[in-house]
C-alpha cells in the first residue's frame, strides 16, 4: 500500500519561523499607527552613505553585520599572484578545492570550474555577479549537480569579492547554505586602461598563461548623468603534454607503476608517424595460455611471458593529464543612467566565449583491450547493456601473416594488435565550447522626499555548452572500415572481412578518412536559461529610542530551464562507452521576502529575515533567519545568527530524462583480490617476463569503469538545512583588527546519486564472463609455478577466479543521509605607518575544522565518524599574506598553508588504509609518509613599481622556494589537487592608463 501524498501546495512553518515572522510583524506594527502628518524634517540629522552589504537587502552605513562576511579587495588578488576566481578562491581558507575546467575532461561537466565553500560542494555555494544569479553551466558535475561556471565571470571588470561564510536562504533562496560569493565589478569607470600579464613555469617548456584586458568608459554621474564602461577580458593558457610529465611525477609514483617510464621513454617504441606492423595473439585450447607474436617486419620486439611484441610509444602528446589548452573571451558592459533626481536607470551586460582542447594522445590501436568487452547503456537500448569487442582475423584474411605454430592454436583465427597511424596523432581527444551571457536592465530611485528606495530588474541568463569528444568507436564506421563481419561456427568469435577496406600496413589518407567515421567525434549539447524578475523595497520603518528600524520586502519570480537532447548515434547505442545524458526540464518559480533591522538598545542590534519560495511540486518553504550584534565595548562586537536552508533538486535530479555513462574507478572487491592474488606471486618471479606480467595485472581490476546508470527521480524532496554562527570583532587598537566565528551546518535529506560500491542501492547489475584473457593469466601463473626456475614457492592450491568483472549497475537519485560540520574561522588584520618608509598591512586568516561527519542512511549516529584529519579533511587551512607599500613601490608577500590528514578517508577506511599498511586507496604510500598527507605550503611575492602616474609594471614569483608536490596515491593526478606541479612561475605583469 503507497503512503497517502503529501499536499504539494502545504506551506510548512517552524516554530523558529513562526517566531521571526511575529517579530517582524510586532517591528512593522507601529509604524502603521504613526501621525501621518508627523514633520518628516523634524530631528533629522545628518547621515553616512549606506552600502549594501552581501547577505542582506538593507543599506546600513556600518558594514559589519551579524553575520561575518570576508572581504577581498584587488590588491589582496594581486597578492595572491591570482589570475582568475578559480584561483583567487583556492587561497581562501573556508573554500575547499573544487572542480578545475582543465583536470575535468570526461567528468560530465567537462571544461568548467566551480566553488565549493565549507567542501558542502557546488551545490551548497551560491554564486552571484553583483547580488544576482547567473544561469547554470550547461553541463551538471556528474550529469547530477548544477552549477555555475566561474570561468564565465568576468575577470579584468572585478572591484572585489564579498564572501558570505554563513547560510543565506532567507535572503537569497535555494544554494546558499554553506554560504554565497558574491563578485562585484567596478560601480563607474572613466578613461581608458589596458593591461597584460604572462606567466611561465621553467620546469615546463609548455607552461604558459596569458591574460590581456582592456577597460574603458566614459560619462560623470555628477555633471553628465550618465556612466558607461565596457571591459574585454582574453585568456590563454597552454595544455601541458604527457611528454612533460612522464619523468616529473612524485618519485613513489614509479615505485607503485615500474613499467610507467620504460613504457613512456622516448628511445622505447616506434614513435607516431612511424610505421609499426603490430603483433599477433591467440589462445592455445588446451592450456588456456595466450600467445603473442611480432608481426613480419617489426623493428621494436619486446619480449613478454606469452612471447614477442611490437611495440609503440604511447600517449606522449596526450593532454589529459597535464590540463589542456584554453582559450576565454569575456565581455562586460555597464551602464548607470541618472533618469531625473529620484531614478537611475542601469544595465549590464556579460557575455563569455570558452575554447578549451585537450589532445587525446597517439591514435587508438586496433585490438588492444583489457580482455573484457566494452560497456555502456544507451537512452534508446533502455536497460540493456551494450558490449564491443574488437573482432579477430580470420584464416584466409589477406593481413593474417601469423605464423603457421600460433594458426594451428584457433584454427587459423587471431587477434590482431595494430596502431592505426592514419589520421596522425592530433586527431583523437576532446574540446569543449560554453557561450554564455546574462543581460540586466533596471531602475532604481528613492520614494519621494523619504529616506526609502526602490529597485526592480528583468534579467536574462544562459549558457549553450558542447561537449566534443572524438576517441571511442562508431559501430557503423568501424564495421565500414572492417566489416562485413562472419562468426566462426566453433567459438562465436567476430571475424572481419577478409578483405577489408582499411588496408592493414600502409598509411595513407584513404585509410585515415575511414577511421575518421570508425573513431568520429561525438558531440554533446546542453542549454541552459534563466530569467528573472525583482523587486524590492527598503528604507525606515519608525524609530525606537536606540535608532531607527529599516526593513526590506520584495519579490522574486523565475523561469528556468534545462535541455540536453543527446547525441543520436550515442542515443541508439551506436558510441561505445558513451551513453550520455538526456535531460528536459522547465519549472517557474516563485518567491517572497522581509529583512528588517532594528537597534533593541544602544548597543544591541537584531537583524530578522523571511523567504518564502514556491517550487513547483513541493511545498511552499519558509527559509528564517535571525541574527544579532552586540557592541558590548567600544573595541569589541558580539555577533552570532541562525537561519534554515534549503535546496530544491535540481532539473538534472528530478526533470525527465537520464544519465547514461561511465562510473570511473569503481572497485569491485571480489575481482581485485582474486587478481592481485595472481599477480603477486608473479611478481615474485625471478624470470623477467613472469614480472612484467605481475606488474602490468597488479591493482588492474582494483579500479575499472563500468557501465552505469543513474536515473532521475520526481519524488525527491529538497535537501534542508540548519546553519548557525556565533563570533566577535575584537579592535583594541586603531592599527589591529581580530575576527573569530564559530559556524554550524547541519545539513540532511541530501540529494544523492548512488553509492555504487553498495550493493543495496544498485538496483541491476551485469557481469562479463570469465575470459580468455582471464585464463592466459592463470595459464602464466600454472607455468611459472611448475618451472622450479622462477623461485617461487607456490601453494598447493593456486588463486583463480570465481567470477568476472562487472560490466553495469544501475541506480537511482534520491535523499539519503545527512552530514554536520563546524569550525571555526579566524582572521586578523594589521595597519601600520611607517611615516617616510610608508605603510604596512599584515594579514593573518584561518579556517580550523572541528566536525565533519556523515551518515549515508537514514540511520541514528554517524557511521563513518569525524572525518576531520583524514583524507581531504584538513583541520587547518590558514593564509598570511603582507603588504608594503612605498613610494611608487607596492610589495605582497603571500602564504598558503593546507595541514596534514591521514590517508584513510574514514574510520572505516582506516581499517584497510592506514600507517602499519603504509597504503592510501589500497595503493602504496611513500614510505617516509605512512602516517599520511604531510601539510603544505606555498609562498608567493608581487613587486610592483609605478614609474610614471599612467603606466604600472609588476612581477609575481608564484611557489617563491619551488616546492614540488608529494606523492598521494587516492589522487587520480599522483599528488593533491590543491597542490601543483609546476615549480615556480614567474610572472609579469603591466598596466598603462591612457
């Protein structure tokens, strides 16, 4: 029997809620019962300028409010040698690292980067451009999560960041739990400046990123009544080559892979361009044993325990790795226009064009696979999981030059490994394309001779983002090139044409246009909109006997929309290892708001909001949030707030539609222990071959992707959320500021795609069968232990295998779990004047993580415990940066500090991963670093020198003492992400004003 259905259209009050809504409504009371005809002038005084700060509708003439909010100016980015938000945001302690646009290619959001405060992910982090929206990236992070593309937002137009550490989904609805970032531009500008930076890393030849930007406007608020600027901001930046790499990782790394560099080196192999006959195999049937052959005129025969290859380099001008190479044009325009005494017009414009391309690496090889077909799902094949693997000669194909010895094994039939050269090596890979704009128009302006002002905007948002990946097989093209296809009678293999139309030992263009329709480029299309309409209002309400009480209301109504078609040959199941995704969704939605600020005594100030956001299909949820500020001396301020979040799921979460893709790392217990029980006696070998075979097994089947798919859900509710702060600013001098805030995010009814490393939340999985490659593996391991020669002491029972490798899970989204974590955050400031040496600014910040727990079910307690101080859980991230200046001299000097975790992820990873096992994901640690991830730091210096009052030239040396990342093996790169490879960079910079 179903659960009776909830009234969708219920709206669900809190006593907290209940509490804040009589609250306002007790503030706005009196002032509907003041004397209308009361002289306004009377004990008017005279007052500051108000400023609207982020994380409230209110202009107040003191910017620090009840909830803490970290300022970052452009001489702090300066500073951080920062060139774009991604990195400004990796300096500052309360973000965690997030998505970089060139480390995520074949992510599903590929080419993007995000934020991510309090590590709560981009989907608990609200971004805004100066207070408002942007439109999401076209392409959700794991087909799942929406988000915003900060790449999109325009660099050089940038006057400072305000960050909201505290939930904001009272003021500004669904995302801001964690807290908001909110980017703001330059207000007015007038004149002309053009600047240009570039940046260089010695340790690497294709190191570079350059950034060009030019900024001018014209039009005095004042005398014309009018501004407008308009600023064009370029980006370069190179991708680096495995070519680069292959030699520089952590020295561990070599240690856990000994063949990485003999298979890499560029005297090994014949290189791209070469040709390269490639080498025969087949399976003997008696002794299950493979047998490789080199193919009639190689030149590079490497000998294996199945017997001879020819071999080739590989991937060494892959991109994959390294980043790949980027290219952003970002426009801003705005404009301020003064209508008459009491209303300003205004308008802004962005508009973002991204090229980012990765080369894949040397051209794919025929016949090279695992052993184990391909996987993947398809929207039009449904539940059923599509295979390809790559078919084998016959006996009378006019390319089978095996020997008569390995013809005699299948009954003439064999495999066939051959690198297809033709179309050269720039031809595989991926780029990715994001077109994105936002346009606001509005109007702004006072109510009369009253101290209330009004705003109301329109604006539109989207983006339009392509994903183009050319690198797995077309079965039409691929049939076309090798088909038609026969089935041998005895085994049911796939046999190619014996005569087919690529000509197997020559490289010529009529082969290259056939593998260009084998291997074609597949491409995946998503847009995305938004458009919104505000309104607010906001001024006094009445007085009390310690100031004034000012509130807020306003509205806000969206349309927005999500649309990803699919590509077709990927649709019908046609791309191997491509299923893609397909979305279509709208919604409008809709939303009420009330701030109000009210000075209880002198020294006591509360700070109340409502939101109440409709979403289409859930209830009406009422976001409170309640803050208060305490002078209680001169120099110290007490502060602390509460509020509750929320976040509706997402169009890619519970729209129609689906995600048909890969699941990459996915380890299956059963198959990597049986596996590495095979390779580690191999490895005791004392015989070369029995080895390599043991090494190239070793963790094989630890981490394999699998076919996966992830499908919607409409019965989702919204994630919800307490959030809470309770701090104090501390200035016992004019030259010293101190801030500390503790924070508390409790967050449950988490939105979650499956975990498919449990069993009870996959809801259909397939495996392949056991083999052949499977049983040469242990043909090798049977003839290694029975030659007395190889040293090993074998059991009597030698390890096999009981199953094969899992091809598919499928699963659903829906609300599992709940996480809670808090810290605290620290900062603290210094002003000092040096009189004739000039000024000194020091700056000290910090994030000191105290709890992060989660829980995964719907269960008491927290099953994995706290994991602060493991893996990716430091418990502290701290920033000093200095700054001096004098003269014509302005000198910063910048430090990032990240602290030491262990490897294990959890408790329950700990069982498995810890310091007496040395290993992290089951992978060896360096030895010297058993106990786990040693902190981290880097240090940056910026010299700037203004020679003449228009022209500005600086210099930047990025990771000052070359400090070069350790060896982490749960890193897919080898070393933390929120570390670097490059060594020191090198910077210049310089800005003329015309």
């Amino acid at each position: 029997m179903l659960p009776a259905r909830r009234n969708p259209n219920r709206c669900l009050f809190t006593p907290l809620s209940l509490a804040v809504a009589s609250a306002l409504i007790a503030i706005a009371a009196p002032a509907l019962a003041q004397d209308a005809g009361k002289d306004k002038d009377k004990d008017k005084t005279t007052e500051l300028a108000r400023v609207e700060v982020t994380g409230s509708n209110i202009r107040r003439t003191d910017v620090e409010t009840a909830s803490p909010v970290q300022v970052i100016s452009r001489q702090d980015i300066q500073n951080m040698g920062a060139r774009t938000l991604l990195q400004v945001l990796d300096n500052l302690p309360a973000a965690r690292p997030a998505q970089v646009d060139s480390k995520s290619l074949f992510t599903g959001s590929d080419g993007a980067s995000q934020a991510n405060l309090r590590g709560l992910g981009p989907q608990g982090t609200l971004v805004l451009l100066n207070g408002r929206r942007l439109s999401y990236y076209g392409a959700p992070s794991g087909f799942q999560t929406q988000f915003v593309n900060i790449d999109a937002i325009p660099a050089a137009a940038i006057e400072r960041m305000e960050v909201l550490t505290d939930g904001a989904s009272a003021v500004y609805g669904t995302d801001a739990v964690a807290g908001v970032i909110n980017v703001i531009t330059k207000s007015s500008y007038q004149g002309l400046e053009v600047s240009g930076t570039w940046d260089t890393a010695p340790r690497f030849d294709s190191f570079g990123e350059k950034q060009a930007s030019i900024t001018g406007g014209f039009g005095d608020m004042t005398t014309d009544r009018y501004n407008v600027y308009a600023s064009v901001n370029l980006y370069e930046r190179n991708g680096i080559p495995d070519s680069e790499w292959y030699d520089k990782n952590p020295a561990q790394f070599y240690v856990n892979n000994p063949d990485y560099i003999k298979n890499l080196r560029l005297d090994t192999g014949s290189a791209p361009g070469v040709f390269n006959p490639g080498y025969y195999f087949a399976f003997d049937p008696v002794t299950k044993a493979r047998v490789d052959e080199a193919a009639p005129g190689c030149k590079n025969v490497l000998q294996v325990s199945s017997g001879t290859r020819c071999i080739w380099q590989t991937w060494m001008n892959r991109q994959i790795n390294g980043g790949a190479d980027s290219r952003r044009v970002t426009a801003y325009v705005n404009g301020h226009f003064q209508v008459n005494d009491a209303t300003e017009a205004f308008a802004e414009v962005t508009y973002t064009d991204i090229d980012l391309r990765a080369n894949g690496g040397t051209p794919r090889a025929y016949g090279t696979t695992t052993g184990n077909p391909q996987s993947w799902f398809s929207r039009n094949t449904g539940n059923t999981v599509n295979q390809f693997l790559y078919p084998f000669l016959g006996p009378n194909n006019e390319y089978n030059h095996a020997s008569s010895e390995m013809k005699a094994l299948m009954g003439g039939v064999v495999g066939l490994s051959y690198l297809l050269q033709d179309v050269g090596g720039n031809h595989f890979g991926q780029r990715n394309t994001d077109r994105s704009y936002r346009a606001v128009t509005g109007l702004r302006g006072s109510l009369g001779d009253s101290d209330w002002s009004w705003e109301t905007a329109f604006a539109t948002a989207g983006s339009h983002s392509v994903t183009y990946q050319t690198t797995n097989v077309n079965l039409k093209g691929f049939e076309k090139a090798f088909g038609p296809y026969t089935v041998d009678p005895g085994t049911g293999r796939v046999i190619i044409s014996d005569h087919p139309a690529y000509r197997f030992g020559e490289i010529s263009e009529a082969n290259a246009a056939l593998i260009r329709e084998a291997f074609p480029t597949f491409d995946i299309q998503s847009w995305t909109r938004l458009h919104t309409l505000d309104g607010k209002v906001e001024g006094p309400l009445f007085k009390l006997p310690a100031g004034e009480v000012r509130a807020a209301f306003g509205f806000n109504a969206t349309r927005e929309t999500f649309y990803t078609p699919g590509n077709p040959d990927a649709a019908n199941g046609l791309i191997t290892q491509q299923g893609g995704s397909w979305f279509d969704g709208k919604r409008n939605t809709y939303a009420l708001f009330s701030e109000a600020v009210a000075p209880i005594t002198d020294k006591l100030e509360l700070d109340a909001a409502l939101r109440l956001d409709k979403y289409p299909g859930f209830s009406a949820n009422l976001a409170p949030k309640i803050g208060l500020k305490y002078q209680a001396l001169p120099q110290l301020l007490l502060r602390g707030t509460y509020s509750e979040g929320f976040r509706a799921p997402s169009l890619a979460e519970s729209g129609s539609g689906g995600v048909y893709a890969q699941i990459g790392g996915y380890r299956d217990e059963t198959r990597c222990a049986e596996t590495n029980a095979i390779a580690g006696l191999l490895r005791q070998s004392s015989r070369t071959v029995d080895k390599d075979l043991g090494n190239s097994l070793w963790n094989s089947d630890c981490s394999r992707n699998v076919a996966r798919m992830t499908q919607p859900n409409p019965d989702l509710k919204p994630e919800k959320a307490k959030i809470a702060t309770l701090g104090f600013v501390l200035e016992p001098t004019d030259w010293l500021s101190v801030s500390a805030d503790y924070w508390f995010v409790y967050r449950r009814n988490e939105i979650v795609a499956p975990d498919y490393s449990k069993s009870e939340e996959i809801s259909a999985m397939t495996r392949f069968p056991i083999t052949e490659t499977d049983l040469a593996n242990l043909a090798a391991l049977a003839r290694m232990c029975a030659d007395p020669a190889s040293g090993v002491a074998c059991p009597a029972t030698l390890p096999g295998y009981s199953t094969g490798n899992v091809a598919s899970v499928i699963g659903q989204y829906k609300n599992r779990g709940r996480t809670l974590v808090d810290g605290l955050d620290v900062d603290a400031r210094g002003r000092f004047d040096l009189g004739g040496w000039g000024r000194l600014n020091i700056g000290v910040a910090a994030t000191i993580a105290n709890r992060n727990m989660y829980n995964s079910d719907d269960a008491d307690g927290w099953y994995y415990g706290n994991v602060v101080g493991y893996y990716d859980n430091p418990r502290l991230r701290a920033t000093f940066n200095t700054n001096w200046t004098y003269g014509n001299w302005d000198t910063g000097f910048y430090i990032n500090y990240v602290g030491g975790t262990k490897w294990a992820y959890d408790r329950v990873d700990g069982e498995d991963n810890n310091a007496q096992t040395c290993t992290g994901s089951y992978v060896e640690a360096s030895p010297s670093q058993c106990e786990g991830a040693p902190s981290w730091w880097t240090a940056n210096l910026s010299v700037n020198w203004r020679p003449i009052e228009k022209l500005s030239v600086g210099v930047t040396v990025k990771n000052l003492f070359n400090r070069l990342p350790f060896y982490d093996p749960n890193d897919w790169m080898n070393f933390p992400g929120y570390t670097n490879n490059f060594g020191r960079i090198y910077s210049v910079t310089a800005t003329y004003k015309f």
